[in-house]
C-alpha cells in the first residue's frame, strides 16, 4: 500500500532551528549499553522530569504494548576505484533489480552515466541512471550478498558524528533486537534497550511486536525548503506482519496504551493505519507529520534528540506541541543530555 497522509500546516523551517552546542553532539555511544539519560515529557501539560533510561521499564504500563522496529543496519557504506583512479565512496540504499542498487556517491556531479567502478572482490559497477533526488542507480556485473557487505563495507555512522567508524559500531550502532537487513541509519531509539530491559518489560506484562521499516537517506537530509508544506519527503518502505496487527488493534478496543520506539515506528504505524485500525501487510510510506497531524495509533512514544530542522523535530512537536518540546530540549541543553543517534533520549507520555 502507498500512504501520503500529509496535513497542510503554513509552518516555515526556521520556525524549528534551535541552538546548540557542538560539544553536546553525542560522538560515541555510553560506555555500557543502557545507561543513557531520560528526560521524560508529559504531552499533556509539558511537566518534564530527569531520569535514567533504565527507569523506562517502571514509566510504562503494565498492560500497554511496546512496539520496536527490528531492521537491521547494513555495512552500505563501502569504496571503490573510478576508471579514473579516484577514489570514491557509496552508500548503497536499495536493491533495485537485475544487480542495480540506488546509491548516494561521493562529488555526485562528476560521477555521471557510464562511468565505471572497481570495488573489491573484484566486483565492478556502472553509473546507468540518475535521480532527482541526486542519488544513482548503479549496475553490478554480480549479486552483492550481505557477506560482502559485511566484509568490505563500513557502518554508516551520521554525518554529524566526526569520526570513521570502528569495531565497535557494529555491534553498539544495532538495537539488540535487530533482523531484517536494509537501514542505511538505526532506528537509534532502540538502541537504548539491553536484552535485561527487554526481558522486564515483558515480565512486567508489557507486550512487545516488531515492526519493520528501513531508514532510507532521508534521516540524512536536511529540510531545504522555507516552508514544511514545500519539503518533499522521502519513501521508505515498511511491513507489518498479521501478529502485530492483530495485538495492536486488540489493545486498542480494550483502551490499552501503543507505545512506539522511535519515529520510525511511529512513522509505520501511522502510515499503516486505515481509520484507526493497523492494516497487514508491506508498504511504501512518505508520510511527514507535522504539527496539526491526528495521531490515529500511538499514545506514547521513546525518542532521542533530534537535530535542528528536521523533519523528526516536527515530528516530535506535532505529538507532543512545539511549545512543549522546545521547553524541553531548552532543558536538555541547559543539563548537558547528549544529542542525536548516540546521544539520550526522551520518553514522550
């Protein structure tokens, strides 16, 4: 299914740029998997409160139902040699048939169509076609399997993290119940979760469903137009198997809270729902919610700090007000939370 809910709003992009501080950009994960900060956020009366990440599984509710994002993050960003000598980097964002992938490249300009690649393992490609969006399509003269990613690629840690990426990355940029390769970012909410906090949300009575949605460029994108009515948001594609419907729909009728990790759930289960009710199934969704925006599905949502200007920020305002939102991340600051990917996160009640 295609889904292109989107709500008129007149809002300008600058209207959501907020300052801070370089040195609160979180460059590495904490030290042990788990022990993050929270600042949880009332959506109702913008009442804020300091904790730590390790008290989410007390804040949520005992008969509520949990919903993660299981796709796992692919090694997609890999390098090769242009027939020119060159060396330049790819970032493979999806397979699209006969062994061509979209991929982002590196000076995209002076890669043009024709142009010819060796990456290794012998394996070579070709520029066939452009995209608007400035991404191309590349040619394989072979299947790429994930073992070659695996082994020649590099994780695509955010351009805002400074460094190259390490061993470590592999493991700590993957949330713990990660399955379905095809993200070219992680669904960075979950990655606060350790298998202990998993196994006492669901002691607790907690009921957890996956859902899957691979995070596309994007999360990488800027909004580059004035007005947010005037960004075209980027597709991505999602599935929601029968199971997850079915709890989801059954604890709605019963009045039991939906909470989604992160925006890219919240993304799926809004993309997915038809009249308040989750639809099986695989889709395509460009979905960008936007303050104005009628949540049909999620009651609660677990989130990181979003960076200045961008569409997740929007998100965010629009489920819990920008007023509310922008009073928090002013106290974030003010506290010193870490920000972005590896940074804290927020629990939005």
């Amino acid at each position: 299914m295609n889904n292109i809910k989107t709500i008129m709003s007149g809002l300008k992009t600058k209207d959501f740029d907020f300052e801070l501080p370089v040195e609160l950009i979180a460059q590495t994960p904490a030290d042990k998997r788990g022990e993050d900060r929270l600042l949880v956020l009332d959506r109702k009366t913008g009442v804020y409160e300091d904790k730590l990440i390790s008290s989410f599984v007390d804040l949520i509710d005992a008969n509520g139902v949990l919903v993660v994002n299981n796709s796992r993050v692919r090694k997609a960003r890999v390098f090769a040699i242009s027939e020119t000598g060159g060396k330049v980097e790819f970032l493979f964002l999806e397979e699209m048939k006969d062994h061509t992938w979209n991929c982002m490249v590196t000076k995209a300009k002076k890669q043009r169509i024709g142009k010819k690649y060796t990456f290794d393992n012998d394996l070579h490609g070709e520029i066939v076609g452009d995209k608007e969006d400035g991404t191309k399509y590349v040619k394989f003269d072979n299947e790429i399997s994930e073992d070659w990613f695996l082994k020649f690629g590099h994780v695509p840690l955010p351009p805002y993290i400074k460094r190259e990426d390490s061993f470590s990355d592999e493991t700590r940029y993957q949330t713990v119940y990660a399955k379905t390769e095809g993200s070219v970012a992680a669904p960075t909410a979950g990655l606060h979760f350790t298998e202990d906090m998993m196994q006492k949300i669901r002691a607790k009575g907690v009921q957890i469903v996956e859902v899957t949605l691979h995070v596309g460029m994007g999360t990488f994108m800027p909004v580059r137009a004035e007005g947010l009515d005037d960004h075209d948001m980027h597709w991505e594609r999602y599935s929601v198997s029968e199971e997850t419907a079915k709890v989801i729909n059954d604890a709605r009728k019963q009045g039991r809270k939906i909470v989604a990790t992160g925006t890219t759930s919240v993304r799926t289960l809004e993309s997915a729902s038809k009249d308040g009710v989750l639809q099986a199934g695989l889709g395509r969704t460009n979905l960008f919610i936007k303050p104005g925006y009628k949540f049909e599905i999620v009651d609660q949502l677990l989130t990181n700090f979003h960076t200045p200007e961008s569409t997740l920020l929007v998100l965010v305002s629009a489920f819990a007000t920008k007023q509310y939102i922008f009073d928090a991340y002013q106290h974030a600051v003010e506290e010193r939370y870490h920000f972005f990917s590896y940074g804290d996160a927020m629990f939005l009640k």
